[in-house]
C-alpha cells in the first residue's frame, strides 16, 4: 500500500486527480491538503510515499513546502504541479530532489503515468532495501560469532557500523537468551522486535542460545537499560515464561566481548529464577579473595582451553581454584557450587562447538576437600572423553568440503549458519576449524573469495560495477567498493585502470 498526498489549493483539481488515481491504482491511500502549511503538517504525520504539490498557494508555497518536508523526511519522493512553465521553478525543483513535474491542466493520462513511473520506482526501491537488510544481517550475525568465538578484522567491524548508520558506544555488554525446546522461532520474533535498533548487534541462534552485543546507553544505568530491553525481548517472544536472559559484565574493547558472553552463560546457569533474567555480577560473585583479578583472567583462559582441546589446563585451572578456596578457608560447599560452575561453563563452551552432553552435576554433596577434588576431576574427565569423541568421528576431509562449498558459492548471501547446515557442524566449530586449519577467519576468507572474482572481473571493461558487486555477492555497490578499497587499498575504478594501463604498455612494448 503506498500513500500519495495531494497538495492543492483547488479543491476540484484535488478531487479530479483522487478520482483519476483511485480509478487507476487499486493498492494506494490518499490524502489532501489545500496549502504548504498543512501539506508539511500531513507529511509529518503520515509520512507519504509521494507528494503531488502545487507551486503556487497562499500561506505557503509548494516550493517552501517541499524544503520544510525534506529537511524530515528526505526520502519523500514530490512531484511539482505548475500552471506556469518557467525554468526558475525547475530549477529550484530540481534543486529540492523534485522527481518530476506536471503542467496543470494536466491531461488524465500524464498523470497516470507519472504516478505509475514513481510506484515502479518504489517498488524496486523497496526491494533493493530488503536486499541490504538480509545481506546486512548475515554481515551482522557473522561478525557477532566471530566476536564471541574468535578475533575480527577491524575492517569488519568498522564497515558493520558504517552500514548500520550509528556509532557505536565504548561500553558494551553481552545478553544471551536462552530459547525453549520446540520453539525456536522465537529467535525470528526476537530479532525483528530490534531489528530497528542501531546499538543492538544479533548473532545467529544455535544450540537454543541468541546472543546479542548490546551497546551502551549511557543517559540510562546498566541495569536500567538491560532490564528494560530484556522486558521488550520478553514480551517479543510470546513466552514470557518459559524464556530466559543471561546478562554479562560491561566492558570497554570489542577483545573482551568474549568474557562477557561467558559471564552472561555463566548467569544462565539457573534458568528457574522467577523475573526470567538474572546478571551475572548480582548473583554469581566470586568467593573473596585478594587476587579478583586472577580469577577473572583464570575463567577466561580457562574458557580458550576449552575451545582449543587443551583438557590438562582445563582441569590445572580447575583445581587450582578449589586449592586456592581451601587455603583461605571457603566453607567446602560453597566451593563445589564455585567449581561446579567452572564445570558447567565448560560444558556451554562444549555446546557451542557442536559437542551435545547433558549439564554434569555431582552426584551428592561433598563432606571434605578431598572428596570435593576427586569427584571434579571424574566430571572434568567426563566433558575430555566427550569432547575427544566427538571431534575423532569428524571427517578428515570436512575444511576441504567448506573451502569448496565457500570458493562456490562466495556470490550466494551464505554465513556460518548456512554452512552449519550444509556441512552438518555447529557454527562455532566451523569459526574454530578455519583458525586452527588455515590460520584465518570465516568472514576473511569469504571476503577474500570475493574480492579474487571480482579481480578477475574489473579486468573486463564492458562490466558495470553495479553488475560486478552483484555477481561477487555484493547487493550494495557502494558497499563492494568500500569493502574492495580496504582489501585492495585501492577503489575497483583505479583497480580497473591500473589493469587497462598496463595492459596498454604490454601491448605497445610487443
């Protein structure tokens, strides 16, 4: 349904026209207006597709109408209605972003035309917009990943935010929502419930899990601001009851947005808690003790090694943190709910990389130290013997099949999640294979992929650079030539000449 203001200060002109439209055009709303004054007052309001103004009428003109409404609304397309056809009105028209102009009176058929010309337009305008918003999700959702899982070029990073449109604040948290069986839609509902919202970024929903980069606003508190969001993607759900929202800590670089992810699965680890969200600094505090700093950087290595397989460091820094609770006298039950939270950290790490095993528990409670120590290290065993499992029955030749399946599809909008499902691996597994196999990331290579193609392309000077960043993947050419000039330092035009130029000194030195 598009809407059309009609601006006139003839109320049978206005009418001879609504007539003509409705008559015309079945999907289209109208409105009137019978001066500027109430043209900029409507448009404001209603907020039209397209604007038919008259030039000249009392209070306001249409020229001074048109100013007003572009300096809210820029995108409105106008076209100019003018008994007098001078080139001083066309060109302040011009000027203003007019699309067209019709000469009253005007003939039934010119302005059927016109209108059909601008809905057309509209149209493709609209499809084009759909384009950028699925290709920028997956651009999003990817970068996301590769943010909680791994390390991202700045390159990403900063175009990410150029495409969103808004800078984003230092501070920075992390909220997971913990998604029930059977209901994973729920993550679609989520995502277009902030899909409006410049300072949340979304990651893909694995495993039951959407984990969001969340960006601080500091005109509210943190709590402030992630209980109110949490209420909003709550609600979004449709099952208040049955979701929940692990919030992280707040931290100020894009390399620590990790630690955070991990608190926020750490805050899930007791998805019975009554408001369906918990932080991770209200109720999961370390024991007290004089080196905090130590045990933050102890969790996050902790953390890596998992990732990495290393099951040795795993359990060195596991039982490094029971000994040191023993020595500053830590009630032993309290530390077996502080290891088994180690333990279970550990186990949503495992999860991530696509290795399935229910949450360990102990089975009784612990009376001393030594049986505290023996029982962690029989449930640190358990997650090793899993996680060896799963990645032995993993086919030796699964990269190859990625790196195939990527070279192949590079002009496709593909990401970690679609590759997930070609190739039957977590995405975050995926992200691990390409850094330990081939010593890049996810996001790089495909990048890579598509500045080789489109390379290959410049040098053929009969292909627009509109066509070219279609063909390599690309929906928004502006977008391909920021990303080729950050790859290549240099733009596809002066990459096209370079080619061109030398080519020439080839063919005049033979």
């Amino acid at each position: 349904m598009f809407k059309l203001l009609l601006v006139d200060d003839e109320p049978i002109e206005r009418e001879g026209m609504k007539a003509i439209l409705e008559r015309s055009f079945e999907d289209i709303e109208i409105k009137q207006a019978k001066n500027g004054k109430m043209a900029v007052e409507t448009a404001a309001d209603w907020q039209p597709d397209i604007i038919f103004m008259d030039i000249m009428m009392p209070v306001m003109t249409g020229l001074e109408a048109i100013e007003r409404i572009r300096e809210t609304d820029p995108e409105v397309e106008v076209v100019m209605m003018t008994a007098f056809d001078t080139f001083d009105y066309a060109k302040q028209a011009i000027k203003l972003g007019v699309k067209d102009y019709l000469l009253k009176p005007s003939k039934a058929a010119e302005i059927v035309a016109i209108a059909e010309k601008l809905f057309n337009h509209l149209k493709k305008k609209a499809q084009q917009q759909s384009s950028l918003q699925k290709a920028m999700a997956i651009v999003e959702m990817d970068i996301v990943t590769q943010l909680l899982f791994d390390q991202v070029q700045d390159m990403h990073i900063d175009l990410l935010v150029e495409m969103k449109g808004t800078e984003p604040a230092k501070e920075k948290f992390v909220m997971t929502i913990a998604i029930p069986k059977g209901a994973e839609e729920i993550c679609q509902d989520i995502k277009r419930e902030i899909s409006g919202m410049p300072h949340i970024w979304a990651g893909p929903c694995y495993d039951r899990q959407l984990p969001l980069i969340v960006f601080r606003d500091l005109a509210h508190s943190f709590r402030s601001q992630a209980i109110t969001l949490t209420d909003k993607i709550l609600s979004a759900s449709g099952k208040r009851d049955r979701c929940f929202v692990g919030i992280g800590t707040v931290c100020d670089s894009f390399g620590q947005v990790r630690e955070s992810y991990q608190k926020s699965l750490v805050a899930m680890s007791d998805l019975a808690v009554p408001s369906r969200y918990r932080f991770y600094s209200a109720d999961l505090e370390p024991a007290p003790s004089h080196h905090p700093a130590l045990i933050k950087q102890q969790e996050k290595r902790m953390a890596d090694c998992v990732r990495l397989g290393d099951w040795d460091a795993v359990e060195e820094i596991i039982t490094g943190l029971i000994r040191q609770l023993e020595r500053m006298g830590e009630p032993v039950l309290r530390t077996q709910q502080r290891s088994l939270e180690w333990v279970w950290l550990s186990n949503r790490i495992m999860a991530e990389l696509g290795v399935e095993i229910d949450a360990p528990y102990y089975a009784v409670p612990v009376t001393d130290y030594r049986q505290l120590m023996l029982a962690t290290l029989d449930l640190i065993n358990v997650l090793k013997q899993n996680y060896e499992m799963h990645f032995n029955r993993l086919e030796v030749d699964k990269i190859h099949q990625i790196k195939q399946f990527i070279t192949e599809h590079s002009h496709e909008d593909i990401s970690l999640e679609v590759l997930a499902r070609k190739v039957d691996l977590s995405p975050i597994y995926i992200s691990k294979l390409f850094k330990d196999k081939l010593g890049i990331n996810y996001i790089d290579f495909l990048t890579e992929c598509r500045m080789g193609k489109a390379k290959k392309l410049l040098a053929d000077p009969e292909i627009s650079l509109k066509a070219i960043a279609l063909e390599v993947g690309y929906h928004e050419p502006n977008y391909f030539s920021k990303v080729f000039k950050k790859m290549t330092e240099l733009s596809p035009t002066e990459y096209r000449l370079n080619l061109l130029n030398s080519k020439r000194r080839q063919g005049i030195s033979t």
